[in-house]
C-alpha cells in the first residue's frame, strides 16, 4: 500500500523492499559477488530509487531498496535480479530468503 506523500518521503521513494540472504557457508564468498555483481541490473531498473547489497555478518546478506510506488516494486520483485537470486538461491542459501515489504516513513537521498 502506497503511503501518503508527506515533506519526509521523497515521491521517489515511498515503498520498498528489505530481503535477508543466508549463505550456505561454503557459498558465502559466492552470494557476495553475486550480489555486488548485481549492480549493472539495479541500475538498469528505471523504477528503483535506490538499491543497497548489504553483508550483515559473516554468511548473512541483505537487500533494501526504494521505489516510487507499488508498481515499480512489483516490477523489480519480478526482474532481473530476483530471477537471478530464484535461479541461484537453492545452491547458494541455507534457508529460504525473507522479503519484507515496507513504507518508507522518512529518507534523505542526494538532489540531482
């Protein structure tokens, strides 16, 4: 559900996505270069705001990323990246990823 745009929330970033990855140990170093590799692919998403791999310990990742609305994130949740992390997923991660959508109550983003 889209939120209210108010002064705090950037049009451009209102909803968005925190997925958390846990690497089979072994594919760690793997699901890393997967992610940061997947970098070209976010750009390309003209609806993705901003998009962030994180590495939250030593086998477990995430994702969180911004989009203007509920049509953009679908559009991402059915993209590139998400194909290749369905595709990927059962060799590289211990458990199955957990995707949390969000609103976004307030951001600062850099002005063109």
């Amino acid at each position: 559900m889209d939120q209210p745009l108010t002064p705090a929330v950037p049009a451009n970033a209102r909803v968005g996505l925190f997925v958390r990855l846990e690497a089979k140990p072994e594919h760690a170093q793997e699901l890393e270069e997967l992610l940061t590799g997947a970098l070209p692919l976010a750009e390309e998403e003209s609806g993705t705001t901003v998009w962030f791999a994180l590495r939250l310990g030593p086998t477990t990742f995430g994702i969180f990323d911004a989009f203007g609305n509920e049509e953009a994130r679908r559009a991402h949740v059915e993209g590139k990246i998400a194909a290749v992390l369905r595709s990927e997923g059962p060799r590289l991660l211990a458990a199955k990823p957990e995707v949390g959508p969000h609103d976004v109550l307030a951001a600062k983003l850099p002005t063109a």
